[in-house]
C-alpha cells in the first residue's frame, strides 16, 4: 500500500545516515535493530526468517520495553565528532553546522549534499556559526579565542578576529551585514566592523562569562546573557547598560520575539519572559528538564525548546511551546544524546537540530498534535553497575539500584524477561560485582570498610559468607573476578591491595599496599598464578609459592588493558604508546612488539592461542600472528572505535563492539552480519551456539538478542553465507534526485 511505502520511505530518511557510516549495512537487520517502526520491525522479522539460512539475523527481543521513535523528517551525519552549532541561511536552502573538532561545513538543506567542508577552521570547539544576510559569508566562534568569516563561496579565510581574551561563546552580524557581535568568558560583548575587524563599541558590566548576545532588528540594542544570572540590555551605539534583569540560575541563552517588543531566557528548567522596554517581568514556565538549546520562532508564536530529563537518561526531547498560552503542543524524539543546537527555518515549519550523537535532525513543525513518546518501563534495570550471564539460556541480570546499596535481580528468556527480585538492602554503598563461572554464587563489594560479600545467585537475601575490611584491611572494593574453576576469586581495594578469598571465605593471598596504582588484575586460568599490573609494571606470583614474584617493567606509560593466553604461556600488555608487547609467563621476558598507528582499547588472544586481535580507536580490528609477529586479518566496519571483541565458533568469526555488534567471518576478513547501537556497548554475553546475546549501551539501553531461525528449526553452528545475497537485491541506491521549483523527490 502507499502507506507502506510512505512509511518505509521515511524510515529510510531517518536512518539513512548509518549507510553513509556502513554502506555494507543489511537493511533487514537495520530495520530489527531500530524502535518505534512496528509495521517495518514485522515485515524485516518476516524476511529475515525465510532468508535467515543466507545469513545471520538477530532480532531485539525485548524491544517492546523501549517506545522510542524517531519522528524526525531527516537525519544526517556529516560530521565524525560530536555537533555543536548549526544554522539555516536565510532562504533556508543551506545550512551551516560545526563541531567538536573544529570542522564546519555547509550543505543543502533538502539534499544534504555537502556544499563546503573547511576541515581544522579552528583549534578548539566551535561555539556558534551563523549566515551572514546576504548568505554569502559565515561566521564562526570558538574557545581558541578567535572569530573567523568565510566565503560561502570559495571557502576562503576572508577575516580573523582574535580580540577576545578567553574563549569566545557566541557570534553574530547585525541586520544590514556590517558588525558582528560577539561575547566571551571574559566577561566582555564587542562590536566590531564585519570588513576591518575593528571594535566598534565595547560593552562592560556583566561578571562572568557571557553566553549569548543578540543585535536587535534595526541594529540600535544588543540584548545577553551570562553566568553571572543576569540579562542585561545595552545601547549598541556606546555600549551603555539601558537595564539589567536578576534571574534565578546561570543563564543559558535569550531571545527577543514579538517584534523585539519582548525577550525571554533559559535558567536551567525554567524559560523567563521579560519586557523588552524596561526589563519587567512577564513571568515564567518550566519544563520536565534541563533546557539545553532553544529558539523562537520567526512569527513569535512558538518556542523550541530541547530539553534533557538529567533523571532519564533517554529522554531527550525537542520540544514545541504555544507562546501566548505557555502551553506544551509538541515533543519529539529521535536524538540519543544531548542536542545543543536548535533553529527555526526561515518559514517556521521546519527545525533544525545538532546534538552530540554526531546528527542533525529536521523535523516537521506539528500545529495540531501532542507527540509523546512513552520511555523505558520501570521493569528495566539500571545499568551504571551490572553483572550478567546466560545459563541454559536463561538470561540472569545482577543490577545495583540507584541508591546504590540496594542489588537488583532480573530473570528471563528471549519471550519474557522481568524484575524476579525486587532489591537486597545493605549497610555500604555496592561498588564491585561479580557472577562466579557456574551461576550459583554472586559476589558483592563495598565502599569504606563493607568488605566483600558472598550470596546465592538463587537468593541474593541468602548471605553465604562476609569478609569484612576492617578484619581484612581491605577498603573501597573496586574490582572482583572469580578464578577459572571459582574456587578462588581476586578482590582489588581503593588502597592499591590484592587480595585472593577462597570460596570459603579465606583469605589466601595478600599483597600489601604497592608504588603505583593497580590498573589490572587476574587469576591464571589453571588457578596456580596470580597478575596483578601496576602503572607501568607487571607482576606474576606463584599462587601458594612464597617465592618472589616476576616483575617486569613493561611500558613507558600505565598498562590499559591485558589478557593471558589459555595456555598460561603468553601475556598480552597495551599502553597509550599504540603498542601491544607479547611477553612469555614462565620467564617474564618479551619476544614480540606489534605496533600500532592509533590507540588501542582491548586485546584478545584467540583460544587456540595463535592469534590475538587488538580493538583500536580508528575503527579497525587487527589481528596478529603472535608467533610471528605478522599482522594476519584486518576488519573495519565500526565508525567509531572498537572497545571490545571476543572469538566464537572454535575462533572462526570473530565479535566486534562498539556503535554496532559486527560478526565477522575471520579466514575470508568479511562481515557477516551488523547490529548498529543506539549508543556504545563495551561487553557482550553470549550462549555458545549464538542463539542469545545480550549488551548494553551507554545511552542506557539494554539489547536481549534472539538468533533469528526458520520456524521450529534449532539456530545451526555453521559457516554461513556471507554473499547476503538477498539483502543486497533489498538494498537501495541511496541518491536521492530532488528537484526544488517542483518541490518533490525521487529515490532511485
């Protein structure tokens, strides 16, 4: 039906942005991977069963815990950092936006075609960016101090203004294109000639950094606001304070609207109105959140207003309000991360939106209906501190409650998942977890002197022993891993000391107070040694053996991250040196350095011990021979960097985290299949026949994976197809041809 069609052409509007990240992305597995598009969820889960022997498929299982959609009429990503400005020009068919990085870039407002990308414009983050009337200059700010003007045309430096003494927070040119104003931390609003650089008017007052500043429509008053909880007026001919409104918080940005007749301010939740011509108050409303952006509309009747609920990690919301009433007409959703930027088009139908999730989002302006989009349920867990495992496929989650001091059970399969026990009370604030190998114990650790704390996984209530700091020395429990066999679990406290607890409760190994900070620690997999790293240095005691331990100096700098081979024969050590160092356990010494061109997060050796795969930040996965030293497979697929990555089915695909789940087929170096993420994840559970998975992202959302199977076919531990040939033929060329005197569209 046409409606089918509209609404899958929208979802493909909305998401289109991840093939410009991936172009190897299977459509199918994007639409099972997405909330808020049920009709397309079902026909993806449909295909995906009848061609699942292709191919691996997943769906999210527990999706309908989450009602997020994205009602957004675009959504681009065109920038690789996170988004901090952007601006309609004036006939609304650009559309200039800037970064952390300090790239700016100006790209059709329909198309999203990139007219001119200025790649290093400043030094530091970019703070506003703005057309000039005419269109053909910009002008952008940022905290390297300086102001800079461009031709839209050739994307040519034409003026730098570095006249400001501290980070410059916003810029702007008055109604005819001649000055700009500008405001900085230090305290200070100039105007200055848009053609010379010149300061024109300096205006002094305000007693913290100034956040915003905006020229009046005939040029003759510039209205800001500072940190200092003011707004204040001035007169732009000699930079006269006219009047100064007290406000309740930091302010964040202003406005004038109705004509210039009136102004209004951000403190925080709160929007404040004011009388333009005196300063009085015309009062004030509140949103469910912090307002992190806001605009208003070019005929004065609406306010956008992008509102982040500090309380819900989810709910982030553009939002529209009836200025005359003071009423809430409009909440969309769709960004994933604090938007930071918000405009009107020039018509006032559509807004524009820039967050840090790295897109710009258009929405279409809705007069008439009240948009709400329901969060998470409250039958999900928080998952700050967490521990989880699969057993018999049977997905158990250990969550510590807000509180802190409160532990949390979750239970349940791919059909139901649920709150089992609703919390543990105890007397210190939870600060460690873990789950020992075979599921039936799960062990606590506490701040201050609470120790650590053994409980059954059936029965968190059921307290099987407590080992307490102040008998132990032990404080502020850090980190708890159980040994291979859990007969044994390694504790690391706050006052760099190792300690090995039997799983009876004793004591047997304590290392007393060290030189340098503890970045890692573990029991070897045969229970017989134990390593613990410190800044720079490694240590391997023989457990039960009194002898001194193996010390080696290891890096320049701390060790990030190890891994021991399940041999016991070989450790893996990274530093922020871009190096990973092979060392032999037994002797203590290196036989192999893999460098590398960029920083690395994790490394993993394979479990036939002949590989080992490193996670970089670029992207990538690498993996090296480590008998030879020769770097062997190679796999990009990640548009941000890889955090973690684990080897399955006998180390023939290989699992790759970070924006997105990637399996890849290791001996042919081809993706299998891609989940992308709402946000990013840095571990994953798994069941040893793929069929569940489970993760968790920093956006808050919780993934239960389900292998996708023929009906009543058992998910099969196979090599699969990886030519996804279905998929491709689903596949959309993704140039759009649009025509604007006709104003219509088509896709190819």
């Amino acid at each position: 039906s046409w409606e089918m069609i509209s609404q899958y052409y929208q979802f493909v509007v909305c998401n289109g942005h991840i093939y410009n990240i991936n172009p190897q992305q299977s459509i199918i597995q994007m639409a099972l991977s997405k909330l808020g598009w049920p009709d397309i969820y079902d026909k993806a889960e449909k295909l995906a069963k009848k061609y699942c022997h292709e191919t691996l498929y997943f769906k999210w299982s527990n999706n309908h815990q989450y009602d997020v959609t994205d009602q957004s009429i675009s959504s681009t990503v065109i920038h690789n950092d996170r988004i901090t400005c952007c601006s309609f020009s004036h006939d609304g068919d650009m559309i200039v936006s800037c970064c952390d990085g300090g790239e700016i870039k100006v790209w059709d407002s329909l198309s999203s075609a990139v007219l001119l990308s200025i790649n290093c414009g400043h030094q530091d983050r970019v703070t506003n960016c703005c057309f000039s009337p005419s269109d053909k200059l910009i002008a952008t700010s940022s905290w390297d101090h300086s102001v800079k003007i461009w031709d839209v045309g050739s994307g040519q430096l034409v003026l730098k203004y570095e006249k400001h003494t501290f980070g410059v927070n916003w810029c702007e040119f008055s109604s005819d294109g001649d000055k700009v104003v500008t405001c900085s931390a230090d305290k200070l609003v100039k105007i200055w000639n848009a053609r010379t650089g010149k300061d024109l008017v300096i205006c002094h007052g305000h007693t913290g950094g100034v956040l915003q500043c905006h020229f009046s429509k005939d040029d003759k008053k510039v209205l800001s606001c500072s940190s200092d909880e003011s707004l204040r007026m001035w007169d732009a001919s000699n930079g006269q304070n006219i009047f100064l409104c007290r406000c309740p918080h930091r302010v964040s940005s202003c406005s004038y609207y109705d004509d210039d007749n009136k102004l209004m301010c951000i403190c925080r939740n709160t929007v404040c109105m004011w009388n333009a011509h005196n300063g009085s108050s015309l009062g004030q409303f509140y949103c469910s959140g912090e307002i992190t952006a806001s605009d208003v509309s070019s005929d004065s009747k609406y306010f956008a207003l992008c509102v982040y609920n500090v309380f819900k990690k989810k709910d982030i919301s553009l939002q529209i309000w009836d200025v005359k009433k003071k009423k809430l007409i409009s909440i969309y959703y769709g960004h994933t991360d604090n938007i930071y930027d918000v405009q009107f088009s020039p018509n006032d139908q559509t807004v524009v939106t820039a967050s840090y999730d790295k897109t710009i989002k258009l929405w279409q302006r809705n007069k008439k209906k009240l948009n709400r989009a329901i969060q998470a349920k409250n039958n999900l867990p928080n998952l700050d501190l967490y521990e989880c495992k699969f057993l018999d496929n049977y997905l158990v989650i250990y969550a510590v409650h807000e509180e802190k001091s409160r532990l949390r059970m979750f239970a349940g399969t791919e059909k139901e998942f649920k709150l089992i026990s609703k919390y543990s009370t105890f007397g210190h604030r939870i600060t460690a977890l873990a789950i020992s190998n075979n599921g039936k114990r799960v062990a606590i650790g506490f701040n201050e002197s609470g120790g650590v704390l053994l409980v059954s996984a059936n029965d968190i209530k059921n307290t099987l022993w407590h080992v307490k700091g102040n008998l132990s020395e032990m404080t502020n429990v850090s980190l708890i891993k159980f040994s291979s066999n859990d007969e044994n679990m390694i504790v690391k406290d706050g006052n760099r000391q190792l300690f090995v607890i039997s799983i009876t409760g004793d004591v047997v190994f304590k290392n007393g107070k060290s030189n340098g900070d503890i970045t890692g620690c573990a029991i070897f997999p045969s229970g017989k040694k134990i390593l613990g790293c410190y800044d720079e240095t490694f240590k391997i005691w023989n457990f039960g053996n009194k002898s001194q331990p193996i010390t080696v100096q290891a890096h320049n700098d701390i060790i990030a991250h190890f891994d021991i081979s399940k041999d016991e024969n070989m450790l893996a050590t990274l530093s922020f040196d871009k190096a990973v160092k092979l060392w032999d356990c037994v002797t203590g010494s290196q036989f192999a350095c893999l460098e590398h061109t960029s920083s690395i997060n994790t490394c993993k050796f394979s479990g036939n011990c002949q590989f080992l795969a490193t996670c970089c930040v670029d992207g990538s996965v690498k993996m090296w021979n480590v008998r030879s030293g020769r770097l062997q497979y190679q796999f990009r697929g990640h548009a941000t960097q890889v955090l973690n990555c684990y080897f399955l089915q006998n180390d023939s695909i290989l699992l790759t985290i970070g924006d997105s789940l990637a399996w890849w087929q290791i001996e042919d170096e081809e993706l299998i299949q891609r989940f992308p993420l709402y946000g990013n994840a840095a571990m994953a559970y798994y069941t040893d026949d793929l069929k569940l998975l489970a993760t968790a992202d920093d956006k808050g959302y919780f993934y239960f994976l389900t292998q996708i199977s023929h009906k009543n076919e058992t998910p099969r531990r196979v090599s699969f197809d990886r030519r996804l040939s279905f998929d491709r033929r689903l596949s959309i060329d993704r140039r759009i041809t649009l025509d604007k005197h006709k104003e219509s569209c088509t896709i190819c």
